[in-house]
C-alpha cells in the first residue's frame, strides 16, 4: 500500500509549529500494531488551537493533527482487532504525542480503539466526536454522583452552542432534564430550544466576579469554559448538587473559595476524555447510542473537506462555529 495520501501536519518552521498539507505513504506513518482506513475525522477547539498555532498542542513534532477519527481496520498485528472491523478513536494523545485523524490512514495502537456502535454511522460517530463523549461522561458523571434527577432542579450547561454543550443539552433533556443553557448568542436560542433547552443564561452574566455563595439554583451543571464562570456556576449551585468540569476555553484559572463545597455540599467532579479507560469510553457511547436523538444530532452537525480545515480553524477559535463540524478527509 504505497500509494499517497494528504495530510494535515503541524511542522517546525523558525522554531513555531506550522501547519501545512503534506503528502505520506503508509510507510511514514508511526510502527503501531493497527492500521485503519479513516473515513471521517472532527474540527475541536484544540484542533483550531493546533492548526492556528494559536496553542501549542503538538508537543513534539511533525505531528498529524486531528484528535478525532472512524474508520476501517485494513490491518493489525493485534489479536483483538482484525481486518473490517468498524473503529473510533478519541483523545489518547492524538495530534499532541501521537499522529491524529487528519490523514486517509493512521497507525494506532490496540487499546486505543473502540468499537463503533452498531447505533452510529461513520459520519455520525465524528459528528459526536470527542465533544459529545465528553459530554455523555459528564452526563453519567452526575447521574453516578445522585447529583441530578429528571424533574428535579434545573441543570445547567455552559458553553451551550458548542460541541459539548449541544450533545450534552440533547442528551440531557432526552432522559428528561430541565436544562438551561449558558450562552452569549441570542441567535443560537432557536437552535438550543430544538435541542431541547428551556430557559437561557447570558454567558457575560457568569463571567463576571461574583461571591462566594449565591442565590441556589443549578441541581448540576456541564462547564466546558472554566475560570470565573466555573466559580459562578459552584457558587449557584444548590445544597448537594454537582458540577461536571470539562473544559478551559475561559481559562485554566479557578477564582473560586470552598465555600460552596463545605457549606453546601457542591462537588466538582472533573472529566477526562484523553485517557478515560476503556470501560468508562463504551460506557459514554452507549449512553449516546441510548439517548441522543439522531435528528437533533444532524442539527448539530455538517460536513467540511479536510481542504478547508485552516479556514474552519480560525472560525472555531474565534467562537465563531456552532455545533460540530465533521470533517471528510477523502475531500
């Protein structure tokens, strides 16, 4: 197999990553025991951060950047996977330490895969992506926790137009939530209602300092931005209820007291989707395939070339992309 195919790869240039297209075989790609066809890959905020070079994400390089992927296994030394086994893989390092899903092909190693859900297409397992199995981990995260209750208090999702948000709205609500949604988009209340939100935050409203104990509100909540507003939504959060933390996009800062947490009982329950282990990975996606509503997801989601990744990834970091973004890298 060594006809090329493009790539997009983060490259020194002058000492700063540099993202380019560049043509590899199958022989420049990592020795790793599993060789899978790609068919679709995803555009997350750390994508445009690599690709922008606006974050420094790929911590050696060349790097092949995307942390998504789906695709065929068309090889494996593994005994686990073998030749037309349908996979995904999210997180484990791709496009920072290990070459990601921006490519025709990719080397991967066995405990890196899942098995796709009988539930989901390629296109729709990346129109999920690492975004929306972030989400369903902060979904079983609370409902483990006790925190949340269908028909109980309010759950809150920051960051709500969003990759995360918009899964975890969907998912939220379809198990029978009343979720209200934290964003700074009039425009995008529409969309959230159709996902199933009911009520709406301003975003501006958490981002500005507040004390240490405020009015309760929130049963739970879904934060992917961080900083001030994670302080706020703890602050809000009623008497033994529980925050899902799963982002930084305001800032990796916590200008917060233990107030809420040693008077009230509030939990900050932190959610990793890189090196979640692998019961925890089929136990989200199983939660997905239970839970969200197909005709919502394809709301959430379109499909871009792979040709048009730098434009998209100045979009995505200026907050200017809404749902997910899918990308085809066959195009």
């Amino acid at each position: 197999m060594n006809d090329s195919f493009r790539a997009m790869m983060i490259v020194d240039r002058d000492g700063r990553p540099h993202a380019e297209f560049r043509d590899l075989t199958t022989a420049d790609l990592p020795d790793h025991d599993v060789l899978v066809e790609i068919a679709f890959s995803t555009l997350n905020y750390k994508d445009g951060l690599a690709i922008t070079g606006k974050g420094r994400i790929a911590r050696r390089l060349p790097m092949v950047a995307g942390i998504d992927l789906a695709g065929t296994v068309v090889e494996s030394r593994s005994p686990d996977w073998a030749p037309g086994d349908k996979v995904l893989v999210n997180g484990w390092g791709l496009s920072e330490t290990e070459w990601g899903g921006y490519a025709r092909f990719q080397k991967l190693k066995p405990q890196w895969l899942t098995r796709l859900p009988d539930a989901f297409t390629f296109e729709e397992a990346m129109g999920i992506g690492t975004a929306g199995y972030t989400a369903a981990l902060c979904v079983d995260a609370l409902e483990d926790w006790g925190a949340i209750s269908p028909g109980g208090r309010e759950v809150l999702v920051t960051g709500a137009a969003g990759g995360v948000g918009s899964t975890a709205i969907s998912l939220l609500a379809r198990k029978g939530y009343a979720v209200t949604a934290a964003t700074g988009r009039p425009e995008a209340h529409a969309y959230l209602s159709e996902l199933g939100a009911t009520a709406f935050v301003d975003r501006a409203a958490l981002a500005e300092k507040g004390g240490a104990l405020q009015k309760e509100r929130w049963g739970g909540a879904v934060d992917s931005v961080g900083s001030t507003t994670l302080a706020n939504v703890l602050a809000q959060t009623a008497y033994g209820g529980a925050v899902a933390a799963c982002g930084l996009a305001g800032g990796m800062d916590l200008p917060a007291t233990v107030a809420p947490h040693i008077l009230r009982g509030v939990s900050l329950l932190g959610i990793d989707s890189v090196m979640a282990p692998a019961a925890r990975r089929e136990r989200a996606w199983k939660t997905l395939a239970a839970h969200l509503d197909k005709a919502r997801l394809g709301r959430i989601a379109r499909v871009e070339p792979m040709s048009a990744l730098p434009a998209l990834a100045e979009e995505i970091v200026a907050g200017k992309v809404r749902g997910r973004v899918i990308i085809d890298v066959s195009r």
